[in-house]
C-alpha cells in the first residue's frame, strides 16, 4: 500500500467510524471536518503518513470504541499507539480526564504531542468559528485556559514553532469573541 493510499484509507475509515456525530456548534458540521482539520494541521508541519493517520483517527477509540487492535491492524501498531495515547479514558469522570492531559502530557512522546497540539488547534479554530451550542461565554474561555494548561505542560518550548503560532492565533481568536 502507497503512503496516500494508507493516508486516504484511514479518511474513509474516519468518515465511516463518525458517520452519524456532528460537531456541537449551531451549524452541526458532521465530526470529519475536525479530524480532517486535525490532519491538515499536522501535514503542514510533517509529512509522515503515520501521523496523518493517526490525525484522522484520534478519536475513534475515545468516541466510537473502536478497539486499538482493529486500528492496529488496518493502520499498524504506531498508528494505533499514537491514538491510543490521544484517547480519554470515558469509564472516568470528565473533569479527572481533563485533569490527566494536563499532568500526561510532559511525558507524551514528541509525535503525539504534535497531534495533541493540532487537535487543540483545530477545537479554538471551531470554538471560534461556531461555539458549541449552549455553551456561555465562562465555559468557552474555561476551555481555552485549560487547553493552554495543557500545551504549556508539553513545554511549549519543545513544540512545533508553526503549528504553536496557530494555536496562539486561535486561543486570541477565542478570546476575542468572548
């Protein structure tokens, strides 16, 4: 299998695994718009499909359960590592999940803290963008605080420089709607 065809096989498996989730904002985009953006951030600043993929994958195991084996072996067992290691335990209240990125993530390999760091980037872009319905003002920049509390546990000394310029521009973005 080619780079791209591994890379557009795991799109088409991401688009069937969300198939029926919508983002939570007003204009209820179906869920592959986030992977797909996750993905676009992380291209820009690598050009490994293993990390495309596990991109467009993040939240299969967290949201859809989709078993790290299946992933594995579709995908191969770094893909599968890198999102395992991007997945929230939800058996765990949210709050002790939130919490754990935070003390987890110094010690997240580098690749994964990339994707961590475009996922982060790609949720401001949409709370900018269209804010999850029903969410106030306080909620949404709670979010931001925390999502910096998260990049800055990463050492945003050690991050993509290009990619953490776009984090910064969305929180701002964020910021300055609310």
């Amino acid at each position: 299998m080619t780079e791209m065809t591994k890379i557009l096989l795991a799109a088409q498996t991401a688009a069937l695994w969300h198939a029926g989730q919508k983002r939570k904002g007003a204009k209820a985009e179906p869920y592959i718009t986030h992977l797909l953006k996750v993905a676009e951030l992380v291209s820009e600043v690598t050009d490994g499909p293993d990390m495309i993929c596990a991109a467009l994958l993040h939240d299969a195991i967290e949201d859809q359960k989709i078993p790290a084996k299946t992933i594995a072996d579709l995908f191969g067992a770094e893909v599968a590592e890198m999102v395992v290691l991007m997945s929230d335990d939800k058996t765990k209240p949210q709050a002790f999940n939130k919490e754990h990125q935070v003390t987890s993530s110094a010690a997240l390999p580098d690749r994964v803290k990339l994707l961590k760091l475009a996922d982060k980037t790609a949720n401001l872009m949409s709370l900018a963008d269209d804010p999850p319905v029903g969410w106030p003002a306080e909620r949404v920049l709670e979010y931001v605080a925390w999502s910096k509390r998260v990049i800055e546990a990463m050492g945003r000394d050690q991050l993509n420089p290009e990619l953490l310029a776009k984090f910064d521009t969305a929180a701002a973005a964020v910021i300055g709607k609310f």
